[in-house]
C-alpha cells in the first residue's frame, strides 16, 4: 500500500465523518451551543456591569419634604447625573417593597436649626441588605457627607478660622474594583471559551466515529475494507480535528463581534479582536485542537461504550478550563516552560495574542510542537487499540 | 478460492476455534455448518483477517491472509455478522464509501453502484437514509456495499438470519447468481435446510472442530442417515442434548 493511497483513504474517511455528522441534528445543536455560550454569557456579564455602572452615576435621590431644605435640594440638582425627586409617603414601605433603593428625608425644623447652626438633623432610608441598591446609597451617603463639609467650612471662614485646622485627617478613598477592572475580567474568560469550543466542538465526532462506530456494530465492516489501521484513525481524528477548529473560528469571530453590541467605550475598555489577531490566534490553537481530538479519540476508543465514553468526555472537559479559570482570576505571567505543556502552551499565547502582546515565534513553534507530538503519539495509541481484538469486539 | 489449514483461535481459556481446515472452491458455494458457538463467526473474522490466528495459514486466491490481511481483504466481499449500517448515510452512500475505500473512483464508481442497486432491487431505497430501514433492506445495503469492488470470494456470516420469506428467498437468489459468476461463496448458517437448499459443498463444525466436509450426498453416505438433519446432528454430536 503506497503513502499516496494511504492519504487518500485517510481523505475518504475524513469526508464520511464529516458529512455523517453534519446530519446529526442533536450534536450539531451542542456544538452550535458550545460555540455561543461563552460569547452570549461575556456579553451578559459585560452589559451587568455597564449597567451598574451606569447607575450609580446618574442617580435619582427621592426626597421627603423638599420645601423644607431648599439649598440643598439645588445644590444636589446642580451635582453631575444627581436629579432630585418628590419622596413617596411611606418612606421605609417603600424601601422594604424595593421600590426606591434609598429615601432621603428632611424634617420640618431642618430650616430652622440650619440657620442656628446647630446640626440639622436628616434621615435616610436604606436596606444595607440589598447589594444592587448600594452603588446609589453610598453615592447619596457622599453627597450629603460633602455638602456639610462645605457648609462647615463656609462657617469657619465667616469666623475667622481656617477650615483646614478641624480636618486631622484626609482620607481618600481608592476603588480597586472599577467597573473597568471588572469588565476586564470578564473579557479574561474568552480565551477559555474559546478552548473550550475547541473542546467541545471536537467531542462528538471523536466519540461518535470511535465508541459510537463500534456500538453501531459498523467497526467490523469497515475494518475489513483494505486499509491500515492508522488510516481509518487518522480519517476520524482529522475529522474531529476539524470539527474542533471550525468552533474555535465561530467562538473566536462571535468575540470579535461582541463590541459591536456592547457599550464598551462608554467604560473607556479597549477590547479588539480584529484580523490582525487572527494568525495568532490561529497559530496557537490549531495545534491544540489536533492534540484534542487526537486525546478524545484515543479516551473514547479505550471506553468499553459510547455512555461510559461520553462520561470521559465530561472529566476531560475540566482539563481545558482549569488554566482558563485560573488564568482568568489571577492572571498568569507567561514562562518559558508553560509552551511545553499541552493546553496550556495554547493558552498562555491565546492570552498573549488578545491582550495585544506577541509571544513570539519560538513560544508558537514549542507550543506548535508539543501539540503535534502529542497527537501523534496518541494516534499511534489508538491505532493500536485498533488493532487488538479486545477493543475492536469490545469483549 | 480459499484455503484454510489448521487454524486455531484461543480466547484467554476458551478455545473458540481449534484445528480447522477447509477448502472453498471458485463457483462453488460452500456452506459452513454448525450450531451456535460452534466457531463459525470466530473462523470467518480470521478469514477476512479482522481476528488473527493463533497457528494456522490462511490463503485467499494464493495471497497469504495472515501475513498480508489487506491484500487479502481486497479480494473479498464481507457480509459479517450483524452488518452495521450507518443510520445517517444512505444506500447509495454506504456502496460509495466502501468502493472508495477501495480505490473505485468517479463514473466506475456510480456505474457500479447502479448495478448493485438493479441487482439487489433497490432502487427505490438507494437515495433514502438506512436509519429506518427494515432487517431486509439492511441486508441488501450490507451487502451491496460488501460486493462493490467485485471480489472474486464472498464470504456471508448467517446472511438469512432472522429475515423473512421473501427476503430470504431473494438472498438465496443472489448467492446462486454469484456462484455462477464464477464466484467462491462461503456462508455459515446453523439452519440445517438453509444449507441443504443452497450449497454444493458442505463443511460442518462443531466445538471449534471440522467434523464433516463434503457434499450433501457424501455426508448422507458418510453418516448412513437418509435425512440431512439428522446426519447434521450425528456429526455434531447433538444426540446426548435436545433437538436443535
């Protein structure tokens, strides 16, 4: 048997896995699902955060007895997205119904002891259970703590005295946790989404060509036609493989996309997947996705049927996301030796190429290589446990 | 033709195949005889070298099946036991795939098909999927695509089994018609009339073993029984258990 029929068998049966899966209606809904997943779920977590954020700044204060402290109900309207409103009657009702998210109220001798300078006494109405209503309370909490120390200071100076004396200490608050920083964290997860589609999108045709063919009963027949065994291995796992790349490109392209719908400049994040990135991204995970078919294929040939193969398939699945969710909550500087292991090498240069840094050729071509080696071997694997009479009867 | 001498077939402490030979000749059909877990299926799997023996040769048309399984698998036609179709594919397809395998391409390949399908009287089940297929049509599709290359040996495992009149009577139709293209036919069956009806040569086996090989006739005379059965079963060594 020459190499060149060899490659044209291996053709034969990449198109026959190929085309038998395209007509699986159920699995090819899974791998449209897996596909978009992580792009719809970035995007929610993305547009909660807009959201949020968006609240907080322009915030309606409802405040009871408005006519009582007119100065201050002008001077918050004058505030940046601060607009004040008529309070509802029942202040605390309307806070435990979740009606408002906090009520200011203003007594009737507020005017009064005001002009006296005695402290004039102001009530607000909040539940601290509630997180989503805190953005608005503590932003109303700093409003009114700054317009008495303006007020304050504006006394002392009328008096004669430096304000700058009864103010020991000027603490300035820093927020780690913007908005901006959490929405980058949001954005960390697309590369494991995108592993993952790799992941997911190879599954089927790794299990269903493998497990499923000799479920089937069709491994017997098929085998009796004149082909080495590696051919028939090499036809599914490149079919798999193929499989696997085409979801990454769908997953990748519905990321690209996702600007589009987002209101990320709004939150002044730079977020880019664009052309340029796609040699990249290509090159980091085209690889990865040979090795992945080629781990799948070999998993489920050992399975002793295409149940206990699926259920492989969903211990396997945590092998792609243990880097992606580490990776995602504490970022992971890239070292020399991470290229040198199989998914995360892919990982680490996805990581790279996203967040605008170049990896560089040798980190492509380690990762690159491993991959390939690995996949190889595990072919090999299979084609020998193709070729033992315990795996092909299943007995 | 097809020649075996002497193979042998262990698994772990069970000897499924111990100690047959046989001849098949070209334009003969040959029927390979014997009760359930008599070794039949274990001896066809060694003969289109999916299972390999322990000792023993295997020579197809003069090609050595052991030592060369593809060569030889290029000169036969296999319907095995339990013949999986793939539920998604259709006839047609089933036939094309194989015949790729092959190496049959292009116009030689839809030619083929076509007479397949006329030979078979499938025509109108050739473009439809064989995921609802009834057991007879499954067995033509399974069929069909073993004969694709046009191998000059087929070899059928219990092709009759549980199909009924019509469909039965059409593979017993198809088997002559191979036979008297001058074909080498084996097919195993433990139907006693299946055999009696269909081959010229007989080779019945029983515990792994050959313990007859000859023509109905031949076997008559070699058992002093007038009935094929129960020569079958004075071969077999069925007496001391129940009727088969």
């Amino acid at each position: 048997m020459t190499a060149g029929r060899s490659l044209r068998q291996i053709a034969i049966v990449l198109r026959k896995e190929v085309k038998d899966s395209l007509r699986d209606r159920r699995a090819l809904w899974s791998i449209v699902f897996s596909m978009t997943i992580g792009p719809v779920l970035i995007g929610f977590m993305m547009n909660r955060v807009a959201a949020r954020e968006h609240e907080a700044e322009r915030v309606r204060i409802p405040v009871v007895g408005t006519e009582n402290a007119p100065t201050l109900v002008e001077w918050l309207n004058q505030q940046a997205g601060v607009q004040v409103v008529a309070g509802p009657d029942d202040a605390e009702q309307a806070i435990r119904d979740r009606t408002e998210d906090v009520v200011v109220i203003v007594p009737k001798d507020f005017g009064e002891r005001f002009r006296q300078s005695r402290p004039a006494r102001l009530k607000i109405v909040v539940d601290n259970s509630r997180n989503d209503a805190r953005p608005t309370t503590e932003r109303v909490r700093r409003l009114l703590a700054q317009y008495s120390a303006e007020i304050g200071s504006l006394r002392l100076i009328t008096r004669g005295i430096s304000p700058v004396g009864v103010r020991p200490l000027d603490v300035e608050e820093v927020e780690v946790s913007t908005a901006q920083q959490r929405a980058a964290q949001i954005l960390n997860f697309i590369p494991m989404f995108i592993i993952m589609a790799g992941f997911i999108g190879g599954m089927q045709i790794a299990t269903d060509s493998t497990a499923g063919e000799r479920e089937r009963g069709s491994l017997e027949p098929l085998l009796v036609n004149p082909a080495a065994r590696f051919v028939f291995v090499s036809g599914k796992w490149l079919a798999a493989a193929l499989a696997a790349f085409v979801s990454v490109l769908v997953t990748t392209m519905l990321c690209a996309n996702l600007p589009r719908f987002l209101p990320l400049e709004d939150m002044d994040i730079r977020f880019r997947i664009g052309r340029e990135h796609l040699g990249g991204i290509i090159g980091a995970i085209g690889p990865m996705c040979l090795f992945t078919a080629a781990l799948q294929a070999a998993v489920a040939t050992l399975a002793r049927s295409f149940k206990e193969a699926q259920t492989y398939m969903g211990v396997l699945i945590l092998f792609p996301m243990i880097p992606g969710i580490m990776g995602a909550l504490y970022p992971i500087g890239a070292s020399a030796w991470m290229y040198f292991v199989p998914m995360l090498g892919p990982y680490v240069l996805l990581t790279n190429v996203l967040g605008g840094r170049d990896p560089g050729v040798a980190a492509y071509i380690n990762s690159g290589i491993v991959s390939f080696i690995a996949a190889i071997l595990l072919v090999k694997i299979t084609a020998m446990l193709f070729s033992s009479e315990r795996i092909i009867f299943a007995r | 033709m097809i020649r075996v001498e002497g193979i042998r077939k262990r698994f772990g402490t069970v000897t499924a195949v111990d100690t047959v030979s046989f001849e098949a000749h070209d334009g003969t059909i040959t029927g390979l005889l014997g009760p359930n877990g008599a070794g039949k299926t274990t001896t066809l799997r060694m003969l289109y070298a999916v299972m390999r023996p322990d000792r023993g040769q295997i020579t197809i048309d003069s090609v050595d099946a052991v030592a060369s399984p593809q060569e030889a698998q290029t000169r036969l036609g296999v319907l095995p036991d339990g013949f999986g179709l793939y539920p998604r594919l259709t006839a047609r397809e089933h036939i094309e795939y194989f015949g790729e395998l092959h190496g049959i391409s292009g116009t030689q390949l839809q030619q083929r098909a076509h007479e397949l399908i006329e030979m078979l009287d499938m025509g109108e089940i050739a473009d439809r999927r064989t995921g609802g297929f009834s057991h007879g049509e499954r067995t033509k599709v399974a069929l069909a695509r073993a004969l694709v290359h046009d191998p000059q040996n087929v070899l059928l495992d219990e092709p009759t089994n549980g199909l009924d009149v019509m469909s039965t009577r059409a593979v017993r139709h198809i088997v002559r018609k191979l036979r008297d293209q001058g074909r080498c036919v084996l097919f195993s069956s433990h139907v006693m009339q299946e055999v009696s009806a269909l081959c010229d040569s007989i080779v019945v086996i029983a515990s792994g073993r050959v313990v007859a090989h000859g023509t109905p006739n031949e076997l008559r005379h070699q058992t002093g029984q007038d009935n094929l059965e129960d020569a079958f079963v004075a071969l077999a060594g069925l007496e001391r258990g129940e009727e088969p």
